[in-house]
C-alpha cells in the first residue's frame, strides 16, 4: 500500500472512529452525580426529577406542576403571551405552550399528561414521590407513565429555543390534567373551551407509541394510530328470593352465572383493519416459527381462521388487536346470607375495534347470553375516533430516526387495547400519531403499580430521539 494510501485509510478510521464514539455518546449514561451529563441531559434529568417529586396524583391535581413547567419555560425565554394556564379549578389547570414558527404550515400538536395514578409509601419499596436513581434505573410515580415524556418535551422546547430554531410551522405542546382520573380530563376540556389554544393540522401523543425491549435488546418501535373503543354493560337477573333453607334451582345468581360461562366461551369475530395489518406484517419476522407464519396466514384473502385461532391462543395481546373483546370485570348479588339472592349483577367491560359498534355489541351479548331473563343494559356513550391515516411524514421520520439510532428494530404502528388521550382529538377530527422513542420492557410493565420505573440509558436516548423528531418533523 502507498503512503498516500495508507495516510487516507488512517484518516478514514480515525473518521469512523469519532463518529462512532459521538453516537455512543448521545446514549452515555452518566454513572453518579451530574457532572457526566451533557447540558442537554442535566436540564432534561432536573426536570424529570421536578417533576416526579411533585405530587400530582387526583386528589391534589396537577397545577403546581404545569406551573413549575410554566416557570422554566419562562426563564427560557418564552414570552407571558405564549404561555397558557387554564382549566376547570384552581388545582387542575393545564398548560399550553406555543413555540412560533413561520407559520408556512398549520400548526402540530404536542400532548401529554401530568396526572399520575395513586401511589402510597406503605406499597412501595421506597418514597414514590422522591427520584431515585438505582441499578441503571430511574424510579418514582410517573417515571414510565408519563413524566419521562413530559421532561423529554419540555427540555427539548428549551434546547429548541436556545439554538435559535425556528420551524416551519407552529409547535404546540399540551401538558394536561385528568388523563388517568377525575371529571375535569384536560385534552376534553381544552377543545369544549379553548380549542384555539390546540387546534392543529395533527397531534403527536407523547404517550401512546415507544419502543420494546425484550430479554434487554430493542425489538420493535410503536407508532399509535388508533385505539379501541371503552364500553361497558350490566347483566342483571331479578328473583323472587326465598329462605336459603329451601334453595330452588332458579337461582339469580346460578343463571347469571350460567350466562357468564356462554360469554367466556365466545369469541367476537376477527377484523383487521389497516393498522392492525400492518402491525403484523412487520411483526411477523421478530416471531417464533409458529407466530410467524401465522401472522403471513391471517393477511391473505379470505382469512386463514385456523392460523388467525392459533396466534390468538398463543397470545391475549394478538387476540385483543384482532377483534372487539367482552370481560366481566365486577360482580354482586343477594342481600344477606340466609336469603336466596333477589338480584345478582354484574359488569361487562368492552373494548369494541373503532368500526364496531354499542349496537352490534349488546345484540351480540343478548344473542350469546341467551336468556331472557338477563337484561343487559348500556352503560354511558362510547367516544368511537376514526383510524389516523398513515401520515408520511410521521412514519417517515420515526422510520429514520429509529434506523439510525436503533439499528434493526422494525416501526410499525399499532392500534392500543387501552385508550389515552387521543381519542378525544380524533373525535375533533385532529389525527393523533402515538410517539415516543423511550423504549421499556415488554416483560416489566410498572406503570400504576408498585415502584415503577424507567431505563436511565432508555430515558437519556428518548430525549434525544424526540430532539431529532421535532427538528425533522418541522424543518425549514
């Protein structure tokens, strides 16, 4: 090899090498103190430590909180006019914060909550309301669900700001009350009173998309585009009773319970819907051999029942996704010990996929319960929200950034079981993609349980991920 060569093939190694210790260090995890942070990852780890340590759960709201976000935003130059508190009560306000643009597009939507779920001493290993830092761990209330999301974007807008970035169109960010709990749910709020304040092209949910982890390695990258609609029915039998002495087989509680076994034994159809697809398309290849060849079965037309019955055993989570789902989730009856029950009910919570419908599912109860003595009654109104079309620049984007941050782990979007605060914003006809590049594991799931808690080195690349989104999302 010439010398001349050989000094361009020791430059390029050298090259290689610094790029790949860069990129390293945008996922470094500091081992004590904040003396090893990046600026970026000490202003991101103060305001996650801020946030755990206030107390936000439903009987105290979550004002402090969105006004200690208000203040470092302030501080950060963002002016009083773009800086909204409001909301029901004093103790439930929200904050809105709108980050100019050149206004060359309409606005997006950023949303997240503050509220977290009831989390008391005695349950936990330690105070739930104090950031620990333990073992490669974040831990506290809202650690995973969702304070990590909300100081990742609150950070971001912060660092934004300071790079004198301007986007190409406006960025809202909405940290609201009421996601988990209460009467007063923020996003619901915001659009019956100040809808101005969020209205957008399309909203990202900070919350409802992410990474999974399992056995400790990447595998996939979520992005929500829909989720399945919350319902619920009570199935009531009424008998005359009688002394318990002298029990008669027409029992309120044996037919009631008689019509619950029919409802366990039954299966709602299968339906996929685009997401749904795609979910399993690009799933199929991160599967065991059966899985996998399964989820190539179920795409093809017409359905293959025996593959679509196999993956559905196999998993609670593939069955939920592919069809509206029925469970009996509260039971009572009778009135004393030594009486036959006059009354015995129960509740049915259904989770219907967003082109089902409250009509089709009680006739379908009715015809499985098969008796007419238990009268189902429909609990509230559903808030059905239509599919997010698969938006190209969102996709495209998460694509990117995952490729060449996670090498290997395949994006696809997902439809939740659960429900969050996008369906609220599709009902308006806002489309909601679920973003986030925090990923956890899929095997120790904590949030709203005991010591919850989040990868130090995951939380440190989310920020960083949502960095590079926003600033892709919005260039120039």
């Amino acid at each position: 090899m010439r010398n001349s060569t050989k000094i361009l093939f020791l430059h390029l190694c050298l090259a290689v090498a610094l790029l790949i210790l860069a990129t390293q260090s945008v996922f470094a995890q500091p081992s004590r103190g904040t003396d090893a942070f990046s600026p970026h990852q000490k202003l991101a780890h103060d305001i996650f430590k801020e946030l755990i340590e206030i107390n936000t759960t439903m009987t105290i709201g979550s004002t402090n909180a969105a006004e200690a976000m208000a203040s470092r935003l302030r501080a950060a130059g963002f002016p009083e006019s773009d800086i909204q508190l409001v909301g029901p009560r004093p103790q439930n306000m929200n904050l809105v914060v709108r980050f100019h643009g050149k206004g060359t597009l309409r606005p997006v939507l950023f949303i997240g909550h503050l509220d977290v779920v009831e989390a008391l001493r005695q349950d936990w290993s330690f105070d739930p309301f104090t950031f620990l830092e333990k073992d490669g761990y974040f831990y506290g209330r809202g650690t995973s669900d969702m304070k990590c999301e909300d100081a990742d974007i609150v950070a971001n807008l912060i660092r934004l700001k300071g790079e004198g970035f301007v986007p190409n169109r406006d960025i809202i960010v909405a940290l609201t009350e009421h996601e988990e709990n209460g009467d007063a749910n923020g996003i619901e709020w915001l659009l019956a009173h100040r809808r101005e304040l969020i209205d957008a092209e399309f909203a990202i949910n900070l919350e409802g998309g992410g990474g999974d982890i399992k056995a400790g390695k990447p595998i996939l990258m979520e992005v929500q585009t829909s989720e399945k609609v919350y319902i619920s029915y009570q199935l009531e039998v009424k008998n005359r009773g009688g002394h318990s002495s002298i029990p008669v087989k027409d029992n309120a509680i044996y037919r009631l319970a008689a019509g619950l076994t029919k409802l366990a034994e039954y299966n709602f159809p299968i339906r996929l819907n685009e997401t749904t697809r795609t979910f399993f398309e690009r799933t199929a290849n991160k599967e065991t051999d059966q899985d996998r060849s399964d989820m190539v079965a179920i795409l093809k037309t017409p359905l293959d029942t025996g593959a679509a019955t196999r993956l559905a055993a196999s998993s609670a989570y593939y069955s939920a996704l592919m069809r509206t789902t029925c469970v009996p989730t509260m039971l009572s009856g009778g009135h004393a010990e030594n009486a036959l029950p006059q009354t015995a009910r129960a509740v049915v919570n259904c989770r219907m996929l967003p082109d089902d419908s409250a009509e089709n599912v009680l006739g379908t109860l009715h015809r499985v319960l098969d008796d007419s003595q238990i009268t189902v009654t429909q609990l509230g109104q559903p808030r059905p929200g239509p599919l997010s079309p698969l938006r190209k620049d969102v996709m495209d984007n998460v694509e990117k950034l995952t490729a060449s941050m996670w090498p290997g782990v395949a994006v696809t979007p997902i439809m939740s079981t659960g429900a969050s605060d996008g369906k609220f914003l599709r009902q308006a006809g806002i489309p909601v993609y679920g973003v986030s590049g925090i990923f956890t594991d899929i095997d120790d799931v904590r949030a709203h349980g005991r010591d919850e808690r989040i990868g130090v080195r995951e939380f440190y690349a989310g920020v960083e991920f949502m960095y590079r989104f926003v600033k892709s999302l919005t260039h120039n």
